[in-house]
C-alpha cells in the first residue's frame, strides 16, 4: 500500500505513532531525571554524608542543564529535524547516568548530571512537542497533551526504582536507568521519528489528499523568528508566569517526598505520593491538551496553577496522624495542576508565534520554565537545611502562585505572528 492510500485511512495515520513514541521519550526522560531523583536523597546522604541542599544542587544543574541546551536543540530541530537529535540525546543522558553510578564525590555527581541534564534535552519535551506540533493542527492540543502525559507518567517508575535501590543499592538503580534508555529510545529515536509529514507524504491531521496530488505537499509553516518573539510583551509574560509556576510546581514535586519521610511516614509511602503525582500529571496533561483545543490556553494554565495553589494548603495541614487519602488527595491535586504546563506552553508558543521557528522559541521559553524547575526544588532544599522545615518554602511556592496566575491572563496574542 502506497503512502497516499494510507494518508486516506486513518487507521494508518503516522501522525498517531508518533504520539506514542513522543510519549515514551517524555516517559523515560523526566521520569528517570526528575521524578526519581528524589528517591536518591537519603541514600546518598546516609551513605556519602551530604547535606540535601548538596544534594538538590544537582538536581538544579539537571534542569539548569537541559534549559540551557533546549534553546540549541530546538535551533537544531528547525534545521535538521529531531530524528538526528533524539538518539544523540539517549546517548549522553544514559552516559551521565553511569558516570553517577559509578562516582563517590561530590563534583563528579555534579558533572554526571550535566550530561543526564544535556541527554535529556536531547529527546525532551522540545524536540517531541516540535515533531507533534507539525504533525497536527486541528487536534494539535489534544495531541501535545497525550504526548506530555509521559511526563506524568513517568512517576510510576517511582516503586520499580525505589525497590531496586532497597535490593540493590543506589548505584544499581542508577545504572538500570541508563541501560533502560538505551535500549528503548535509541533505535525508536532512528527508526520511527519524522519531524514533519511532508517526510512521510502525508498531511497533518491525517487529512485526505486532494485529487491529482502525489501526496507530497510542502508543508506551508509560518512564523516569526526567536529574536521578533523576544521583542513582544506577550513572550515575556508567558516566561513569567512560567517561571513561578515551575519553580513552585517542582518544589511540590521534590521537597514532599523527604517531608513525608521526616514527619514519619515510610518510604513506600512517600514513593506511592509521587506515584500519585505522575497519575495526576498524566490525566492533567491530556485534560490540559484537550482544554487548549476548546479554550485559550492563558486560562487553561491559570487553571492549572489554581489547583497547585489548592495543593500547597493541603500539604501545609498534613502530620504524622494525617490518613494516607489526605497524602494522596495533595499529590493528585498536583499533579492535575502540574499536568497543565506542558500542554499550555506549547500551544502557547505555536499560537501566538507560529511554527517556522518553534523549537528555538519553544526552546528559549523552556530555558525560562526549566530555570524554575531548577531552582525550586532547590531552594526548598536551603530552607530545610537552615530551618529544618519545608515549611516556609511550601508557604513561598503558593504565595508564587497568587502572583503566576494574573500574569498569563494579560497574554495577548501579537499581531501578525
């Protein structure tokens, strides 16, 4: 069957995989680099003796890493496609991996998360959303969202590494992530991905061909470029409120699960918590994707940090007689909101700038967004280490919400974009 049959049938629409692929990338990057990360807290610190604020330092150099690189992987996207990039990616995040698993001080922790940082970049969220964003116009929220919900579903790796690192130790787990992607993403990243349909013979959106055409259009992408999105208000509001909402976000993510631990509770409930919030992140992803394809997605991102907000209270009220439903109710709740950023900044960024030059501009707002990731978790990190509470720092990411939210509801789409 000719590729022109098949773009008729939408059972056989390439655009679809390419969902699927996208979402098992997204799934082993951000599951194996942030969301387990936290699992490693303790046992490093019990075993080599640093504090926590040392610790999450590297957690701060992974996501400062990866938004430093996404703005270079997204120019490379734009060139060349993400088929080329994405392997390359899987190949230095797993080498960071093994470098960690094998070092016992504290500078090479931090070079190995340099490269997982680098790696994960490589065959993130910027090179995936660029390949779904071509691949998809009318349906394109609802697309990015199934695709993000591998960054929430990345959570659930959460019990499996955690058993490793009891049966195991740490340095095993660290070392069964790097052969994980490996052996999953290099060969899909250089067998099934194709960054526009055009590649294919296809339209997006799997519609039909027009009579008499061969089924290889040109695909007609506009846009502005990085620099004229950068001199518009509407950029910098988005990185804003993008930034607030990640720096808290991830601190909910992060500090909980040695919080949990110091008020009492065991490990395996802290993991099933973060569980939660990759269940959470998930849904929230493709309820978020969706909501972008009915409304603007300004709001739907002010929604989502709403629910944050609403998160932050509970976790304030949870102590050492709180039920395991009041744990899960924070994460769940979390996590939705959480699920909301992905989705929301990348129909953001196609919308009101085009996708002539997404991933550069993509990139450089995932810089901003990345940067609060960053640096969320870690300053969450300094302000247990010089009270000995999270106390302070939660009260600090919902004050940070309050301001997140009003800033991206000024967002104005530019005229001629």
């Amino acid at each position: 069957m000719n590729e022109v049959a098949r773009s008729r049938n939408p059972r056989f629409f390439y655009g679809n995989w390419l969902v699927l692929v996208t979402f098992i990338f997204l799934f082993l990057a951000i599951g194996c680099g942030s969301f387990a990360f936290s699992l490693f807290v303790t046992p490093l610190q019990q075993e080599l003796g640093w504090g926590r604020g040392q610790i999450m330092a590297a957690f701060t150099i992974f996501f400062v890493t990866m938004g430093f690189v996404s703005p270079l992987v997204g120019r490379f996207v734009d060139r060349y496609g993400a088929r080329p990039v994405i392997p390359m990616g899987a190949v230095v995040m797993g080498l960071g991996f093994v470098m960690v698993s094998r070092m016992s001080d504290l500078y090479l922790f931090y070079i190995g998360y340099v490269l997982v940082g680098g790696g994960a970049a490589g065959f993130g969220q910027v090179p995936c959303s660029a390949v779904i964003s071509h691949w998809f116009r009318k349906r394109r929220g609802t697309a990015i969202g199934l695709m993000a919900a591998g960054v929430g579903a990345g959570g659930v790796l959460a019990p499996l590494i955690s058993s490793i690192i009891e049966s195991h130790g740490w340095r095993a787990a660290y070392l069964a992530m790097a052969i994980l992607i490996w052996v999953v993403v290099i060969p899909l990243g250089a067998i099934v991905v194709r960054t526009r349909p055009v590649e294919k013979g296809l339209y997006p959106d799997g519609e039909p061909i027009p009579p008499g055409d061969r089924g290889l259009p040109l695909a007609a992408v506009h846009g502005v470029s990085l620099r004229e999105a950068a001199r518009t208000r509407t950029f910098w509001l988005i990185a804003a409120s993008f930034f607030l909402g990640c720096f808290s976000s991830m601190g909910l993510v992060q500090a909980p699960v040695p919080h949990l631990q110091d008020t009492g509770f065991p490990i395996q409930t802290a993991a099933s918590a973060l569980s939660a919030v990759g269940i959470g992140s998930a849904l929230g992803k493709i309820a978020f994707g969706w909501l972008c394809d009915k409304m603007q997605p300004s709001k739907a991102w002010a929604l989502g940090q709403a629910m944050m907000l609403g998160s932050v209270i509970i976790l304030l009220s949870v102590s050492a007689e709180s039920t395991i439903a009041v744990i899960w109710a924070y994460a769940l709740l979390a996590g939705f909101g959480m699920g909301a950023w992905l989705p929301t900044l990348s129909i953001l960024a196609s919308r009101n700038f085009g996708l002539a030059f997404y991933g550069a501009i993509f990139g450089a707002l995932n810089l901003v967004q990345s940067t609060g990731t960053a640096t969320g978790p870690f300053f969450a990190g300094l302000m247990y280490d010089a009270t000995g509470t999270y106390y302070w720092a939660f009260v600090t990411y919902g004050v940070l919400f309050l301001f997140g939210i009003p800033i991206i509801l000024l967002v104005k789409r530019p005229a001629n974009p």
